[in-house]
C-alpha cells in the first residue's frame, strides 16, 4: 500500500445557523411624491434587522429579497420582477 487510505476524507460539518427577523411589519405605509406633473409612490420606512447567529464563523451573508404580488397593489409599481 502506498499510504493512503481509500476511505472518503470525512466530510466537513455545517455550522448550525439561526437567523431572525427583527421589526418586520405585516403592512407598511405608502408614500406619494409628485415629480414633474407625475405622482411616485414608494413605501414607507422599510427598513428591518436581521440578527444571524452560527456555531462558526460567518464569513459571508447573502440576502434576497422578493416582493409579493400585493405590492403592485400598494405602490402602483409594475417594474421588476414579482414572486
């Protein structure tokens, strides 16, 4: 034998990673803005927090997020994609 073993290296174990959501509100308050004869609508104040906690190290963080269809009804925006 040449010494190496034919058994698979071990597999590295995920870290365990809970994530939550702070401040998020069913519904939020729509703004108009009129621009050059032309209205602008835009929601409110929508910021949230998001707290992440892991058993190692967090190198990196991504985040998507997707508007539902109700949106299109609340702010009169068609553009961009919807879920």
């Amino acid at each position: 034998m040449d010494g190496l073993s034919k058994d698979p290296p071990p597999k590295q174990s995920q870290p365990e990673v809970g994530v939550q959501i702070m401040n998020l509100m069913d519904t939020y308050d729509k703004r108009t803005k009129k621009l050059s004869g032309k209205y602008e609508h835009r929601l409110g104040p929508t910021e949230v927090t998001i707290v992440a906690r892991a058993t190692d190290e967090i190198k990196r963080v991504r985040v998507y997020v997707q508007r539902c269809p109700e949106a299109v009804f609340k702010t009169h925006d068609t553009v961009g994609k919807l879920a």
